[in-house]
C-alpha cells in the first residue's frame, strides 16, 4: 500500500481514492477536474495505491472470471491498514474533518463495502463498481449503509458483455441503488454513455 498526499493538510474536508497502478497517468487531469468542479472548496487529496487489485480489493473470496487471476478477499485487511494509517492520524491531528471515499472499478466495490464496515467515510464514490461481484448485492440486503451519502455511476453499455457474471452489473446496480434509497441513504444514480473502459 502506497499513500500520497496532495494538498492542504490541515482542510476540513480530506477526499481519499484507492487506486491501482494503472491509474497513475490519469490522476494529474482527475485533480484538475476536481478542482475545477468544486471551485473554492479547499480539500485534501490522498490516494491509496493497492499492491495486488484483485486480492486487496475484494471483500472475499471469490473464484476468478478472466483466466487465474482469483479474488483473494483482502479488503477487511486493506480497509484496516487505511484507517490505522492515514484516518486515525488525520482524526488526531483535526477532529472535524469529513471524509470521502472514492474508487473505480473493484476499487468502487472496495469504498461501497468499506461504507458498510465503518462510519468514518461522510459519502462515498462507487465509480462503474463491481458490484456483480458474487454475494455483493445480497450483502447490501444483509446490511446498512453507514455512509451519509453514495454516489453509483455505470456506463450504459457495461452491462452488453458477453461474460455471464459481469453482465449483471446493470441490473445489480439498479437494485443496490433502490436498496440504498429504501435505507433513507442520499443516493445518486448516474448513467454515462460507453462501456467500463470509455473516460474512467
């Protein structure tokens, strides 16, 4: 787990992304959209770089969709580090801080399933997130969102896979959104044009 830091350390609000590698080029552009969007809004903006996707990502263990590479079900351990690591030594430093969680992709999965384990995330991003991920909708029956606020989005051609598993993204997500909603949990929906590889 690689941890960056960019920003004003001592802003009261602190957004907090999981990424993989392969997201590096992206963020320079990513943070000046943010900043373009959230215009006066000072932030603090840490990335947390995972050492092995599938494995530190996945909330459990799950048999592989594409080839070998299985799930090895690190989140629990992942989530653990982050809070020990970089919330709990925020928290010491300022009280007020609010928190918000974001990711693509599994590392979308990853913030949504963390939401439920903890109260330390004001809202959270779940980004064309995995959750066709085997048991992930019935966990969020099982379970209450402990977030304030959830933003889902998916491409609206995600769900034309030929992958039977993967091809559930869409329905799944439609239900998780009504699940949240139900909760009383201030939820967003949005649909953007192209597949999970188009603007990520």
């Amino acid at each position: 787990m690689q941890v960056n830091y960019q920003g004003n350390r001592d802003a009261k609000v602190v957004l907090l992304q999981i990424i993989g590698e392969h997201e590096l080029p992206l963020l320079e552009e990513e943070l000046s959209h943010i900043k373009a969007i959230t215009q006066s809004t000072d932030f603090l903006f840490i990335t947390v770089q995972v050492d092995s996707w599938n494995d530190d990502l996945s909330p459990w263990v799950a048999e592989p969709i594409f080839g070998d590479a299985a799930f090895a079900g690190n989140a629990e351990k992942l989530l653990t580090r982050i809070k020990n690591e970089v919330i709990v030594p925020l928290l010491s430093e300022h009280q007020d801080i609010k928190i918000f969680a974001g990711g693509y992709s599994l590392a979308g999965l990853f913030v949504l399933w963390a939401a439920y384990q903890t109260n330390l995330f004001e809202g959270i991003a779940a980004v064309s997130p995995s959750v066709w991920f085997p048991g992930f909708l019935q966990y969020m029956k099982e379970h209450d969102m402990r977030a304030k606020s959830v933003y889902l989005s998916l491409g609206n051609r995600e769900e034309r896979t030929r992958n039977p598993l993967m091809a559930t993204v869409g329905d799944c997500i439609r239900e998780g959104y009504n699940l949240l909603k139900m909760q009383k949990i201030r939820t967003i929906l949005e649909w953007n044009p192209g597949n999970h590889f188009k603007d990520a």
